[in-house]
C-alpha cells in the first residue's frame, strides 16, 4: 500500500466515528512498533517527525525510512512532519516523501498565522498533500504556557487557510507523564459548532484512554497525538532488558527487545479508539 495523505485517514475516521494515532517517533525500533500493531489491527495511523527527531536524525532519513514502512504495509500510513515552523522546513518535508505537514504558527500573532498557514497549504494541496494547523497554543509540561483556542479565531483560522486538520488547545498539555488532562469540553462543542475540520489534540498522553475514547466517538477529535506514554514503554522495557541480561552488549538485541513492547502498548491505543 502506498502512503496515505491525513485528509484520508481523518475523513474515513470521522464517517466511522473512530480517531486515528500519532505516533511520535523517536528511530527505526519505534516506528517498526508502531506499524506492526497498525497491521495487527487493522488500522490506519500516523507516523510522525518531530523537532526532536529531526535534530537528531536527518529529515531525510526519516522521510525514506516512513515511506518505506508505508509502502511495505497492509494498511494506510501517513507519513507526517510535526510542528514545522517555517514554510522552508514543510517545502523540504514535501521533497523527502512527507505526505502530510504540520505548519505551526501558534506562536504567532493571528493574522501571522494565517498567511503562514495558508501559505503552507498552497504548498501541500499543489502536491496533494494534507495540512495541520494550530489555533490557540498548547504548552508543555513545565514549560511555554498555553493560551486557549478562542472560538471565534478558530473559525476564521479553519475557513481562511482552507487546512484539512485543525489543532486546537482546549487543556491538552505536551510532555505529561501521567493521564491528569482536564478536558474543556465546553469549548470543544463551541469550537465544533462553528467549524466543520476535524480537530486534532497534542500532548494526548496526558488524557485518560476513557476520556480519549470518548472525544473520538462522541465528539470530532480525529487525531491525537502520542508521545510521551511511548518513551515512557520504551525506557521501561529497554531498563527491564538490560536488568535481565546484565552480560549483554549487543545494540541490536538490546534495541530489539524495546518492539515487542511497545507494539502490544500501540495495539491497546489504537483499538481504544477503533470504532
Ligand atoms: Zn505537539
């Protein structure tokens, strides 16, 4: 199967009243997990190349190495770019093999955001890609602030930038090792009110699986992105490995033995948002 663009996989979740994963992935043990448990159930999700990884591992690496995952599986992949910051780094994103972009002017004044967004999204639909954007900012765990999505921005933000996936700030909060997200779901109906784009929440690490599940089948959150619960699996069971065969020096055994793991993890977070 070839790669699937976010404008795919979000409209197939939204007639479903499923929502699909973001994985966030880190090197080659991750992303293997996180196909394997796609193929084991049956599912579409999205690989995606944060800052992070992008600093450690050259784009185009990353680009080649999610294609070729995607090409290889069974179901439908997206191959995304998270959190770009200038167009530079989505028309590069775009040259690697990327299928879909998230451009974020968060931090930007409004009218700032929209012609970065909407320039973006020129970039990608000319190439038939999908396009992200973020209304509102969602902070980090002990650090940047977040500054709540404003209904009325997001309206104009969805209409005007014609994106195909809107992230919004509405509690979720990057980094969080534990499932202790308020949710305003409030203003989550009030955002859903006024625009038709499926809404996309970060830091979903920090959100209940119940409370997940229940954003994907009863409100229009088609996309939440997961991080953190991941590095947390992939650091326990790789301590676990090396605990229990304290003698062992090879990096591919000790790497492989983090997939098993981490694909089992990514098997319960998919089918908890499966239909
Ligand atoms: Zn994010």
């Amino acid at each position: 199967m070839t790669a699937a663009t976010l404008n795919e996989v979000l409209t197939a979740a939204c007639d479903d009243k499923s929502a699909v994963v973001a994985f966030v992935v880190h090197g080659w043990e991750d992303a293997k997990a996180y196909v394997e448990a796609a193929e084991l159930t049956n599912r579409p999700i999205i690989l995606q190349a944060g800052p992070g990884c992008r600093k450690h591992t050259p784009v185009a690496i990353l680009g080649q190495m999610f294609r070729h995952l995607a090409d290889a599986a069974k179901v439908p992949i997206v191959c995304h770019i998270d959190h770009a910051r200038t167009y530079e780094e989505c028309a590069t994103a775009v040259e690697c093999g990327f299928t879909s972009l998230m451009i974020d002017g968060s931090a930007l004044p409004l009218e700032d955001n929209i012609a970065l967004t909407s320039h973006v999204v020129a970039l990608g639909h000319r190439h038939c890609l999908s396009v992200e954007g973020e209304i509102g900012a969602v902070g980090y765990q002990n650090g940047a602030q977040s500054s709540l999505t404003d209904v009325d921005e997001a309206e104009r933000f969805a209409r005007e930038t014609k994106i195909d996936a809107l992230a919004i700030s509405i509690g979720n909060l990057h980094l969080q090792t534990d499932h202790t997200t308020t949710i305003d779901l409030d203003r989550l109906r009030t955002i859903e009110a006024v625009t038709p784009m499926p809404l996309v929440l970060h830091g979903a690490s920090g959100i209940d699986p119940a409370m997940r599940r229940l954003l994907a089948t009863e409100y229009r959150v088609k996309k939440f992105n997961i991080g953190t619960e991941f590095r947390q699996e992939f650091s326990r069971s790789l301590r676990g490995f090396l605990a229990d065969h304290p003698a062992e020096f090879d990096r591919l055994k000790i790497l492989s033995a983090t997939i098993a793991p981490m694909r089992d993890l990514a098997v319960q977070v998919i089918n908890n948002l499966a239909p």
